[in-house]
C-alpha cells in the first residue's frame, strides 16, 4: 500500500553503497596514488601528518564532548558539524602518517593503539573545554592558526597532503568564521559574557607561544616545500585575531613567549590521557576486533 | 474559513495550513504531538550520543556523530513546525524541562554498550519509522512535509545501526554476546513505543476522524514485528519472546503479552534514567542562559550584524 515508500525502500536489499557513503566510508584514501614522492623523506612525512591529524583528532573529540551539552540547538548543530569536519580531516591525515610509514599502519591503529607521549597534537586542542566562551576562544584560535597552515599546504610537494588541505580549507574557513562571530557576540554580548570572554582569552593566550614554535621536522620539510613552518603564520594569526578582538571589545593579552616544549615533542598535559582513556576504552576492551 | 471548510479539506485528504481556520482541539491535539515528537528528538540525542566520545572505530564514530546531529536537525524543524500553530520553542522547551510536556519513554533506557548504537538504529529506530511513514499523510502540512525529510535520514540511521550489527555479528564471540545482551533489552521497549493497545488508547478515534494518526497502534505494532523476525534471523539474533511465532491464519506473527505496568511506569517518570535525561536537557538549557542572552544583547546593538562575508573579506586584506 501507499503507506510505505520510506518502509518498503529500507525493508527490501538495498544495494549497500546506496547508503554507506558520506561519513560511512571504510578507506579514507581509497583509489588515491599514496606512493611518496621522490626526494621526500618518508618518515618526516608521516610524522608531519601525524601532527596534523592529531590536532584534528583532539579537537573533534573536545567538540564531541558539546554534544547534549550546547547552549542552543542550532549550536548543537554547528559544533557537531565542525566535530565532523575535523574528524574527516584527522582520518584522511592519519591515513596518509600511516600509508608512508614502513609499519604502515590503519587510521585505528594510529588512533586507539598509540599513549599520550606518541601523540603530536598542540597543547591547546586537548585543554579541557571550560565555558562555552573557553570553548569558543579556543575554536577562534585554532581554526585561524590551522587555516593559514592549511593555506599553505595547498602547494605542498606532497600530492596527498596537497589534496587533503584544499579540501579542509573550505571547512575550517567555516569553523573559524563561525568561532569569529560568537567571539564578537560574547564579548561585545552583556558584562557577564564579556567577563567570560576576557578571562577565557586571558587563560589561553600563554598556548599561542606553542602554535608558533616550530619542530625540527616543522621545519625541515618546510625547507623541501613540503611542509610549512609555523612561525610564519603568526602575522596572519595576529591579524585575524586583532580584528575579531576590536570587534568584541575584548583586550588582547601580552604576546606569549614561544614555546620550547610542546605537543609537538610528545608533551603533554593530564587531560589528554583522560581524553585518551575514553576515546580508546572500547577499542582497548576488545583488541584484534573490528567494528 | 470555518468548520466547514475544515472539514472539507480532511475528507479530500488534503492538507491543513497555518493559515487556515482549524477547531482549537486540532490545534492543541498538533502542538502536543509535534513537540513531543521533537521533545524525542532532542532527548533522544543522549543515550547514543554518549558513545560519541568512546566509538571503537573512527569510522563509526564519524557515522554515529553525524546521526546524533542528524536528531538535532529533525528537533529543529519540528519546533519550526510547532511554531507555526503559535507555540514557541522556548515555551515548549520549558514544558518539557518542568515535565508538563512528554518525549518518548523508550528514551529513559540506558545504553549500557556500544551494541546498544547499533541496536537503537535498528530496533528504535526501526519502530520510529513504522510510526512515522502515516505521519509523512499527516492533515497538516507542515508536519507532513517535515517527517518526508525526517523519515528518510531515519531509514538511513535504521541501515547504518543494522550494518553495524551485521560487522559485529562476524566479529568475535564477545562482540557477538554484546549484541545478543542489548536486543534482549531493547526488543520490549521497542514493542512498547508503539503506545498502550488500541483498546487503552485514548487519542486514538479523534487522531484517526483528523486523519492525524492512519493506523492504530496495534497495528503498527504488528507490522513492525512482522517486518522485524525477518531481519532478526538474518542477523542471526534471538528476539526474547517465547511466544513469537508464525501465524498462518492471521498471516502474521504471534507474539507474547507486553508488560504494560513497565510502560506505565517509565511514562510516569519511574523509568531508569528519566530524571537523568531531563537533567542533562535542563542543565544545557540553563548553562546556555548567558549565551543566548550575549547574542540577543548583541543582536539590538547591532541593527546589522557583520555577515560571513564580511569577516572573510576583511581576512583577505590580511598582509
């Protein structure tokens, strides 16, 4: 009967890759060429995504933590939606780390099979999520930060890496577009969101210094075009943020001084073992299955 | 626009509008069913969403995320929906926080693993989609055409969560147990969110004289076990029910006595996780107090807020 056209379409044997597409995919570089070019070296490659890929991978999971949680439904939404994107990013970036590794290991196996000192991601992604003006100062500064790093590696020496930039530009565009207007709400918003808002910015501002302190191997595949060198965002990094602050009517703390240990190196903070203890509780609870 | 009208528009089974002239109980009766379908919708985000943070595979973290944003989505527009019968999502949100408004019991069951994402999508959601397909005929217009859009990501959540369970039933005998421990939880309360028998149901004539509802409850309920045993021994699963079996009279299954006192129970808020559920609701809603404030705040400073593309230009001017 008419009754059931949705009923009918999931009750019969749908061809499966009618619907396991969009996030469902099983292989993120699938039919890509992940050969690495000549003159590159291997494992600088892989470690410089898995630097990447753990950035995103640790602020998605932050964002995740919103869910439920978020001040409005349609920010339920968008931070889901960042959450996502990031998510995508990390597992095409995991999958390259581990396509040019001679171990050559799964997005899975660099994701819920590695400790928190084998981890490269930036201090700041894996802070714990404070307010949603913490949050929302944190999303400004890491999107504005991964953006002009994204920027540039649209004409990396790496085909693969080249790719996976082009496509993530458009999306942290978005996220730091978004992070941008609510700055500006919050702070130009009442006294209490505007307090919020200074003090959020106050106790992050002391991360900016890592975000700008390049690793050796930063640094090195910069030289070769493969890479680029943080510390040369950090002009574009002040601009943004300068012009979103002035719009807030927030007061920008004291330049940071660089970094000399960081996420980068494998140190870390208290909170990104207890983030990895949840992330990687049921995969640890059953090794060798798969989902 | 009167009574005549209305009814003239229900007997050529076409639909009622915002505008139109409707009986105050119509309108009562809508906004009741559409903000408890959202209320769902909403709460309904939190038994899976707690998984999100814990997935195995960042595969199904990334398909189980998009669901739960998917829920918000479909709150969303059934809220939009609601307004457009005069109610307001902040008057319906606090009816619901305050418990004047109900959502589906079937939501005050706790997930207790990470089988329970996938048997949700095919069980709860499975139930969900046999109760909502007559919606997509619903009288009124606005609801109808949102539960066309709602349906179809709901078929794809109810695909999504049988795949899951098909990964699992091939993996390892824990694996294996896991899924067979949550279809033993959730086979019930699935039965159950079909509402009380047709005889105890007390919504029932006027929905159906309004063409609001198509089907009785009970009817419903049996198709869903019908299209479900299938399913069930293609997954290779034991549904709980010593007492399902085929009928070849009926020309449908047979199944066992509900337990309607659980029902009764977890309607009245004496389920296992109600105060949870709206506890968490109430605390984002009033978490997020400030925030929404800040934004109106700014919103009457601003007779123009700066758009999208304003922000991204004046990035471009960057040096």
């Amino acid at each position: 009967m008419a009754f059931d056209n949705a009923l009918g379409a999931i009750a019969e044997d749908n061809d499966e890759t009618r619907w396991a597409f969009g996030t469902g995919f099983h292989d993120p570089l699938a039919g890509i060429d992940t050969s690495v070019p000549d003159g590159i070296d291997r494992h600088a490659l892989s470690a410089y995504c898995l630097m990447l890929g753990d950035d995103a991978l640790i602020m998605s999971h932050r964002l995740q933590e919103w869910c439920t949680h978020a001040p409005e439904l349609e920010e339920e939404v968008a931070l889901a939606n960042i959450a996502l994107d990031l998510l995508g990013q990390a597992r095409l970036l995991l999958s390259r780390a581990g396509t040019a590794e001679d171990a050559g290991r799964a997005e899975d196996d660099l994701a819920y099979f590695r400790n928190a000192p084998e981890f490269r991601n930036i201090v700041l992604a894996e802070l714990p999520n404070g307010d949603f003006a913490h949050s929302t100062v944190r999303l400004l500064m890491f999107a504005t930060w991964r953006l002009a790093l994204l920027d540039r590696l649209t004409t990396s020496r790496d085909p693969v890496l080249a790719a996976i930039a082009a496509k993530s530009v458009k999306e942290v565009a978005y996220h730091r577009d978004h992070a941008a207007l609510w700055t500006i709400r919050l702070g130009d918003g009442t006294d209490l969101s505007h307090a919020r808002t200074q003090r959020a910015l106050d106790a992050l501002w002391p991360h900016t210094g890592e975000l700008f302190t390049a690793h050796k191997i930063e640094r090195d595949l910069a030289a070769m075009g493969v890479a680029v060198d943080p510390s040369d965002v950090r002009e574009e990094f002040d601009t943004v943020l300068d012009e979103v602050l002035t719009k807030a009517t927030l007061r920008r703390p004291a330049p940071a001084p660089p970094a000399n240990s960081a996420g980068r190196d494998g140190k870390h903070s208290t909170p990104l073992s207890d983030l990895l203890a949840e992330l990687q509780s049921v995969a640890r609870a059953h090794p060798g299955a798969t989902w | 626009m009167t009574q005549e009208h209305f009814d003239r528009t229900i007997d050529r089974d076409q639909r009622i509008e915002p505008r139109d002239w409707m009986p105050d109980a119509y309108r009562t009766t809508m906004v009741r069913q559409i903000a408890q379908h959202a209320h769902s919708e909403i709460i309904g985000m939190q038994p899976e969403g707690e998984w999100i943070t814990r997935a195995p595979s960042l595969r199904r973290k990334a398909i189980l995320l998009a669901k739960v944003q998917d829920e918000a989505g479909h709150g969303l527009y059934l809220y939009s929906a609601a307004e457009t019968l005069g109610a307001d999502r902040t008057g319906l949100t606090e009816k619901l926080i305050s418990g004047r408004q109900k959502y589906s019991s079937i939501f005050n069951y706790p997930t207790l693993s990470f089988a329970d994402v996938g048997v949700i999508g095919w069980l709860v959601d499975g139930a969900a989609i046999c109760n909502q397909v007559p919606l997509c005929r619903s009288s009124y217009g606005p609801y109808a055409r949102a539960m066309i859009r709602i349906c179809k990501e709901e078929s794809f959540h109810q695909r999504q969560g049988y795949e899951l369970l098909m990964a699992l039933m091939r993996g390892t005998d824990a694996q294996r147990e896991m899924v067979q421990d949550s279809v033993n939880r959730w086979w019930w309360p699935s039965l159950m969110m079909f509402g009380p028998p047709d005889a105890d149901s007390t919504h029932t004539a006027q929905s159906m004289a309004w063409k609001i509802k198509r089907h009785t409850n009970d009817e419903l309920r049996q198709r869903f076990v019908d299209m479900t045993v299938p399913q069930a021994e293609a997954l290779g699963v034991t549904l709980p029910d010593p007492d399902l079996r085929w009928n070849a009279d009926r020309g449908h299954h047979d199944f066992g006595e509900i337990d309607w006192s659980e029902l009764k129970r977890v309607i009245s808020g004496d389920g296992p996780c109600n105060a949870e559920r709206i506890d968490v609701r109430r605390t984002a809603h009033e978490d997020g107090a400030w925030v929404r404030e800040a934004a109106a705040a700014h919103a009457a400073k601003q007779t123009a807020a700066p758009s999208s593309k304003q922000i991204a230009e004046r990035a471009e001017r960057r040096p």
